[in-house]
C-alpha cells in the first residue's frame, strides 16, 4: 500500500483533514468547526477528532506521519505555535505532543503560510523546483520560503514574513503596527482603502454606483470594476502590483529563487494584479540574471493548506 499521511489545517474557523498519499491522493476528508471560544483544550481535542475521522474513513493500516498547518509562528522542533492571532488564548503551547500521544506516529508542524510553499512545491504548480518563494495575498500578506529543497522557518519559525518588509518609511500602518509594510500596502483591505481615497480625493469611479457604503467596499469590488474598464480601478490595482513588485525584487535579489508563485483571494484579478508586479520586478532587478525567474499563479487554491501540511509530513519521513 502507497504510504500516505493525514493533513490537518488548523484554522481560525475549521479545522480541516485529509488522508493523502506520497503522489498526492486524497483519499478521505473532513472539515468540522474551530471551537476557539471554548479555549485551546478543545481546540487541541478538535485537531485530534479531525484526524482520527480521515484515519478511520480511508485507510486500515496507519499513517507514516501527520503534518499540521497552524496559523501564527511555529517552532518546528516543539510545535509550539506562538500567540496564533486568530486562536484567542492559546498563548505559547505545542500541538504535537498531545496530537503524537493520541495517535503514536510522528507528528510535524508548520506555519500555515511556510508549510503551503512546500505544498505548491510538491503537489501544485512548483514542479518540485528547489527554489520557491510562495507569497499569498488576501486580507494579509504571507508566504513560504524553500531554499534548496528545505523550508526556511528561521531559529525558531518566525522567518519569511514577506508581509512584513518596510517599503514605504512613513507608509500607512500595517496590521502588526509597523508603517509602510508590503502588506498594508498592497493586501486585500489596502486595495479597498486606495479605491476609498481615490474616490475621497474627487476620482470619478463605477464603484459610487454600487449602491455600497464606501466602508463596505472590498478587493473584489474594485477587481470587478477594474475588469469592466473602470480606470479608477485599475489604477488601484496597478498601484498594488507595483508594491508587491519591489516586495518580491527584495527576494529576488536576497534569495534567487528559480520560480515564484503567488496565491490568495487577491490574485483572482488575474492579469490587472500580475502584469504591474512582473512589469516591476523587470524594471526594478539589478540585472539580467533575475529576469529569468518566472512569476506564476499558485494552483492548489482552498487546499493549499492541506496539501502544505502533506508535504511537510513527507518530507519528515524521508529525512528520518
Ligand atoms: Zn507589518
């Protein structure tokens, strides 16, 4: 029998599951709610039930592993997953030693954003390269570094925060209090706010026709507007591709990476957001030598997370 894993993606609102084999079959999953107000006991309990469904649905003999993506940074020695933003009380505790004790097998954890560039290397649109950067853009900015095969986590899991590199001095505050962030710049809630002040400063736009509380707008609304020629629109999109444009020419440049893919609700704009950050990154590179690196789409969509957590139980197992 084909080794497989059990994946689990510790999020906010549910926690996901799935049985996946070494070539990437998904053999039996689940979703079932996040209990975060009931404290991080059940959280764990959650995880742990998650797990145990997949297990019991698909496979009679057991996994070779379990790989777990959680929100926040994670210490990939301990699992310990530091003040996940969005898991209110949780503080600083692991996850894997009561996942190992529940199931004997080996257990790893990732950062959720970290362990999604293994899965895109592995399984989505990464074709096992050895060099990826994997950037997301929703309503924040993460992503995942895999240098030389490995994933870049840092001492103690906290590298890689792409969102998080200053490219405007006094720029507008990002979410983690800092200014001029790449995320507060060019996120989904930046690009609604551009639309907002573009329209606040006198800009004539398709967005006033809505019939929507200007606060209410979001990335969507102006992607749609910007699709149907609204110049506005796709200004503001233009200005986003720019940001992260001189985010990634920063990686580019620190990294050299072979191929960097970009997912994220954001990216659904297609062409309006990807030709300003390839244009960018072409005009701002010091040389020739990084025009080559491809800029792609990320293929694995909603399961990105999965699969990520996948990926790191694999290599897990095969490193020993
Ligand atoms: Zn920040």
């Amino acid at each position: 029998m084909e080794t497989f894993v059990v994946a689990v993606d510790l999020g906010g609102t549910q926690v996901r599951s799935a049985a996946i084999t070494a070539g990437g079959q998904i053999s039996a999953r689940t979703v079932i709610p996040t209990p975060v107000q009931e404290g991080p006991q059940a959280v764990i309990a959650a995880v742990i039930e998650a797990a145990g469904k997949v297990i019991d649905q698909g496979q009679a003999s057991r996994p070779a592993a379990i790989g777990l993506g959680a929100p926040g940074p994670v210490d990939p020695q301990t699992g310990t997953i530091f003040f996940p933003p969005n898991l209110p009380g949780w503080g600083e505790r692991s996850i894997m030693d009561p996942v190992r004790q529940a199931f004997q097998c080996p257990v790893f954890v990732g950062n959720d954003a970290n362990v999604a560039a293994l899965g895109e290397q592995r399984f989505g649109a990464g074709g096992g390269v050895a060099h990826l950067v994997y950037v997301t853009v929703s309503t924040g900015i993460g992503g995942g570094i895999v240098s030389d095969g490995r994933l870049l986590t840092g001492r103690r899991g906290f590298a890689a925060e792409i969102g998080h590199q200053t490219l405007v001095p006094d720029g507008p505050l990002c979410g983690c209090g800092q200014p001029g962030h790449l995320e507060a710049l060019a996120a989904g809630p930046a690009i609604a706010r551009m639309a907002r002040e573009g329209i606040a400063d006198g800009g004539s736009s398709s967005l006033t026709d809505l019939g929507k509380d200007l606060d209410q707008l979001t990335a969507a609304d102006v992607a749609q507007a910007a699709a149907s020629g609204d110049e506005l629109s796709i200004q503001v999109y233009r200005r986003a591709g720019f940001y992260i444009g001189l985010g990634l020419t920063n990686l580019i440049h620190i990294l050299e990476p072979e191929l960097i893919l970009i997912g994220g609700g954001v990216t659904r704009a297609g062409a309006l957001l990807f030709d300003p950050i390839r244009q960018t990154v072409d005009e701002r590179v010091m040389s020739d030598i990084f025009r080559v690196i491809k800029i792609l789409p990320a293929a694995l969509g909603e399961d990105v997370g999965l699969f990520g957590a996948a990926a790191l139980a694999l290599v897990g197992v095969e490193q020993g």
